[in-house]
C-alpha cells in the first residue's frame, strides 16, 4: 500500500483543478517524502540516462532536466510507488485509481536564465484520455516568481500544440497534417490568464495534461529543485503519436487502444469497494 498524503484534497480544489486545469495544493507531502526526493535528485545528477540533460549557454548555470529517473534512482521509485502521489493524483482525478507514468527532474541552478518552453505535456507521449495529471512538487521554497506557471483554461482548448525541445526549440516531426498546431505567443496572446503559486516543499501544482504550461529562469541566488509524477486515471488508452514520442516506451507492450494498466505502468492506487 502507497502512502496517504499528508491531507485529502477538498471539493474546492477539486473544482479548480477542472475549471482552470490547475491547482496548487498546500502541504500535501509529508517532510521525509521531500528529503527523499532531495536525495534522489542528487543521484539522478550525478548519473545519466538517455532522458538526462543539461541545457545552458557556454558560461551559464545549469538546468538539468531527466524523465524516467525511476529506471535508476532507487529513491525517485520508492516516492512512486510507495509515497502519497499516487492517491493525491486519483483524487483530483476523481478516478477509482491511478497509474504511474513517468517522473521527471527539474533543476534551475541560481543564475538560470534559460526558461522552460511554453507547452502541453500530452503530446509529448503516448496517452490519451482525460483523466491524466502531472504533480509538480517544488522541493525548494519557490517563490511564484520562478515556479510553474499554467494557463488558466487552456485544457479546455481542444487544441493540440506542436511539441518542441526544451534545448533548440527543434520539433519532433508533428504539423498541422497531424492534427498539431503551433502554439501561440502564450505571454501576448494569454498574459491574462497565467497563473503562479508562492510554494514551500510539500505543497504541490496539480495540472491537467493539456494544460499549458512553462516556467521562467532563476535568477536569483537560490536553487529550483523540482520533481514531477505523471498519473493516469480510469480513462487513459495507450496511442502512437506521428514522429517521436518523449518520452517513448517501445517495449511496453501495449497496442493502441489498450488501458494504460499494465505491470509496465504499475497501478499505485485503487479506491476500496
């Protein structure tokens, strides 16, 4: 059995989370779940993987950014699997269970100017559905001025935007053939509707994957230690996208169609009957 967060999600922040695509919840992980994550970041920069990166200018600071850490970090798969993100994501999810994608890493060491691109995560990868939702977990005190920002409403879009890298803002083989857009000047067009959260560790952003979303750089003297789980409630299906998918999962065994509910992504949470 995985871990219960630190308090339930209420039915107001539940109806957040559904009008605006996002919500901050407060202090919803315990204090031995953040060190653990502190500890797994460590390991997961001081080692590599095909996801792991360092993006920055000759001279600059870095941001290290990595998905699927849990593959070698013990300590980012224990917080999976046995912490409190999985029943959290359920609950804003209003799903019967719930999951685990993938995870990611997030650093911003101080002096980043390098933002984090303006995006949907869902059309990076290989599910559909609506009950899909990303928890953001600062594991810092963060300071709206360099946390996520989300765009207030954008998952009721119904668009799909171009995904593009972080590094060279290169796509990955997706146009308008596709069904996918570019996406718009989002601080022009929506300046309106961008959101941010004062947080301390263990409150967490809670964000549909259509969502859009990006974060500025960190300029100031402190780090941004970020880790994100990705869960997927009763509706998810397994898709292949058109070009690349990041993260993919070639050996995963699901066809198009199939429930993401396999060994392959494990179900963490499953409400009592």
């Amino acid at each position: 059995m995985a871990a219960h967060p630190a308090r339930n999600v209420t039915a107001d922040e539940i109806a957040t989370f559904e009008r605006d695509g996002a919500v901050a919840l407060k202090g919803v992980y315990q204090p031995e779940w953040i060190d653990l994550l502190r500890d797994g970041v460590d390991v997961a920069m001081a080692t590599s993987d095909r996801y792991s990166r360092r993006i920055q200018g000759e001279g600059e600071p870095v941001f290290f950014t990595d998905y699927i850490a849990w593959k070698r970090v013990e300590q980012i798969k224990r917080f999976a699997l046995e912490g409190p993100a999985a029943e959290l994501g359920a609950q804003i999810m209003r799903s019967s269970k719930a999951n685990f994608l993938f995870d990611g890493v997030f650093v911003k060491e101080p002096g980043t100017t390098k933002p984090s691109t303006w995006h949907q995560d869902q059309p990076y990868y290989c599910v559909q559905g609506q009950q899909i939702v990303v928890l953001w977990a600062p594991l810092d005190p963060c300071p709206a001025s360099v946390s996520l920002q989300c765009v207030k409403g954008s998952h009721t879009w119904g668009k799909s935007f171009r995904p593009i890298k972080f590094k060279d803002g290169s796509d990955f083989g997706r146009d308008a053939a596709d069904g996918y857009i570019d996406p718009p000047d989002v601080e022009r067009e929506y300046a309106d509707r961008i959101v941010a959260w004062d947080l301390e560790p263990g409150d967490v952003i809670a964000f549909h994957g259509m969502t859009m979303h990006g974060a500025p750089g960190n300029p100031g003297p402190h780090r941004r230690r970020a880790t994100n789980t990705t869960w997927v409630g009763d509706d998810g299906i397994y898709i292949q996208r058109p070009g690349v998918m990041e993260p993919d999962f070639p050996d995963c065994g699901l066809k198009p169609g199939d429930p993401i509910d396999s060994a392959y992504f494990p179900r963490v949470f499953e409400a009592r009957v």
